[in-house]
C-alpha cells in the first residue's frame, strides 16, 4: 500500500478531529478526499505527511510508520499544504533550489529546469514569487512537491481560490503527473472529483462516511428518485408514506411534497392511485434527476 492509516484518531483538546479512521490506498491510484470545511482532511493530511502527531492508531506511506520513520516518509511523499505556504520574497527559482536543497536532490539545476518544463512556468521563472497569479503560485507549490521524484503526492485543496481557467489547468496537471504516482488530493468540490480521481473517500465530521470508486457512486446517485407532486388540496401524509418504495417526504408548502423514493420501484402511478383513492386531484407530478453531487450533500449533511 502507498497509503494505510490503520484506526487514527486525532483529539485537539476534547474535539475529535479524526474518529476512528481507517483508510488504503494502492500504489497508482488518484483518490479524492472529500469532505466540507471542517471534516478533518487537513488534518489527516498533517499526520500523514508528519507535520502533527496522531492521538493513537497508526499511519504509513509506503510502508514506513510516520512516527518511527519520518524521514524516510518524507523522502517519499509530495506535499502541498493547504493555501500553498511559499518564501513570496524569493524569486520563483530561488525558491525551487532552496527546496531542492532541503531534499538533497542530485543535479539540482537540470531537476529545476526539468520541473519549470513540466509545471508551464517557462516564462514566470525569473520573476519573484509575490508576482504571481495564484494559478501560477499553485504551480510552483507543484514543482516544489515534485521536485524529489516522490511515489505519493498528497495535495491538500489545490484548487481553492483559483480561477475557473486556472482550476482547470491545474487539474489537468495535476492528472498528468499523477500518472506515475500515486495521489490523495482533497476538496469540497464533488465535480473535481469526477474530473480528476479514481476512487472517493468522503469524510465528515472526522469519520469516513463513504470509500467508493466515482463509478459506484455514480450508480448510487441513480438509485435514488425525487419526485415533486402538488395535490389540489393537502393530502394524509401518513397515508402517503405507507406507498410502497416512498423512502422520505418533505413538505415544500400545503400542498407541493418532495418525495424520495427507491429509483427501481415506478412511484408515479402510486401516486396518481393515491390521489383517486383518496378524492385528490393532481396539479403538478415532476421527477427531479439526482446527481453525484446530491449524493455527497446526503451522506455530509
Ligand atoms: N490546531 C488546531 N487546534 C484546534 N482545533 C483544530 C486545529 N486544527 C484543526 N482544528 C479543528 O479540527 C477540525 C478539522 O479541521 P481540518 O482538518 O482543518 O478540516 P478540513 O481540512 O476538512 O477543513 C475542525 O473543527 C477544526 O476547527
Ligand atoms: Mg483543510
């Protein structure tokens, strides 16, 4: 495994950050790590990459146990934190030497020049960093990450605060590269998952509330039907929860309900039934598609 993070807890004071994680991830696999603000994907990411302890359970990259052996994790992890923390007074390739030096790369300048070449930084490279667009600083905070060849990259929200343009380049770049290794990005964007990962963990509130290749869950946000049905006038609602297949009823005002329903089970001849047997008539019967993005909001919400 590239990844194993076996029970891992994290406690700040009586906050559970992380509850009980258990997460695996294979050698080449681009996994997503969603979650809303809050969940506790930083903070996973900072035991991973050995920059806060665990409270208990235990992490390994590549084998190697995050407490016992930070130094070789390091050497095997790409890291770019949260808000891409950079020297902005140094110039863009002053800055790549300096790390390049904290990671005893070998023929340092060709390595540079390797990654200015595969970032697109080609005509920002002599200019300071504070310069920069944020589209191109998150460059650099790639190249910086690179730099040492490592097999795992964990990218912590690195699209947060760019531009559409920008989002999409840096996902292209991101999947590019990630072609060789293996990579744990997070995000609260669900499409960026579809567009960029293989396989999606989802965390909320500290726990790992789905692990799901994006096809399986694409398949899960078909399984379920919205259904929006206005009566004439308001119906029993306890009668109408007894149809069979109606999962959830929510009331939108006195006579318009969103019914959720099982997608295998045809719901709206149930309904029209009901409202004859009941003396109701039906103003309005709209089926809303569900999307992978409704799926997130219900596993988080
Ligand atoms: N250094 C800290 N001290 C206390 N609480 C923290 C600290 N860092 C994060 N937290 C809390 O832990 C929870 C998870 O935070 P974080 O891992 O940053 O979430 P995410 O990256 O998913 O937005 C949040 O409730 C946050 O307020
Ligand atoms: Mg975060």
């Amino acid at each position: 495994m590239s990844i194993s993070v076996n029970a891992v807890t994290k406690k700040y004071g009586n906050q559970f950050a992380l509850n009980n994680v258990n997460i695996e991830i294979k050698p080449g696999e681009i996994v997503g790590f969603l979650g809303p603000n809050g969940a506790g994907k930083s903070t996973m990411m900072k035991i991973l990459t050995g920059y806060i302890p665990q409270t208990s359970g235990k992490a390994f990259v590549c084998g190697f146990d995050v407490e016992e052996d930070p130094i070789a994790v390091k050497k095997r992890i790409g890291y770019l934190p949260e808000h891409n923390p950079q020297y902005t007074e140094m110039y863009v390739k002053e800055y790549l030497s300096f790390c390049a030096g904290l990671f005893h790369v070998k023929n340092k300048k060709a390595r540079i020049a390797e990654m200015i070449q595969l970032v697109g930084l080609q005509k920002e490279q002599h200019k300071i960093i504070d310069s920069l667009s944020k589209g191109y600083r998150q460059r650099v905070g790639l190249a910086q990450a690179l730099l040492h060849n490592p097999e795992v990259l964990i990218l912590d929200e690195p699209t947060t605060g760019l531009d559409p343009n920008q989002v999409v380049e840096i996902r292209n770049l991101i999947k590019d590269t990630g072609k060789e290794k293996t990579v744990m990005m997070s995000t609260h964007i669900m499409q960026e998952v579809e567009a960029v990962c293989d396989r999606v963990i989802i965390i909320n509130r500290g726990e790992i509330v789905a692990d799901k290749p994006i096809a399986e869950l694409r398949k899960l946000s078909k399984s379920s039907e919205v259904i929006e049905v206005q009566f004439s006038a308001p119906p029993d609602i306890e009668k109408m929860k007894q149809i069979k297949g109606v999962n959830r009823i929510t009331t939108v005002n006195d006579t318009v309900y969103r019914v959720e329903t099982d997608a295998d089970i045809k719901i709206s001849p149930k309904l029209v039934q009901f409202a004859i047997d009941n003396d109701l008539e039906i103003n309005k019967l709209q089926t809303e598609e569900q999307n992978i993005e409704d799926v997130f909001r219900k596993l988080t919400s």
